[in-house]
C-alpha cells in the first residue's frame, strides 16, 4: 500500500482525461480519519459534494482492489 503524502510535499498529478480523480485524503479537522475525496484535475484541487476542501493536510492514491 501507498505511503501517505503530505500536501505540502506535492499534490496528485493531473489526469486531463478525466475530470476527477478519488484519493483517500485527511483534513486538519476530522481527527485523522481519511475519506475518499474527489481531485478536480482542471481545477488542481480536492473537492466534495462541488465544494472544495481545505485543510488536506495528507493524501494518497486508493488501494487496488481485490482480485
């Protein structure tokens, strides 16, 4: 499984094939529970519910799934 990564660091890389990209992310205020975001690739930038999300502090690409 992938490492967490901080914001700081860097942000995902941008897919312009699509317009969004899920990631498991954590926000400064959620107590370090991680949940799925959204990327906006054209915006460059987590999103939810068409809000973007501040305070991202770490993120990282979702697990493959089972096979």
């Amino acid at each position: 499984m992938s490492e967490w990564i901080s914001v700081n660091e860097r942000l995902p890389s941008i897919n312009t094939d699509i317009k969004y990209s899920l990631y498991l992310a954590i926000h400064k205020d959620w107590d370090h529970q991680c949940r799925i975001l959204m990327f906006d690739n054209e915006e460059s930038a987590f999103t939810r519910d068409g809000g973007d999300v501040q305070k991202i502090t770490h993120w990282m690409p979702l697990p493959e799934a089972p096979k």
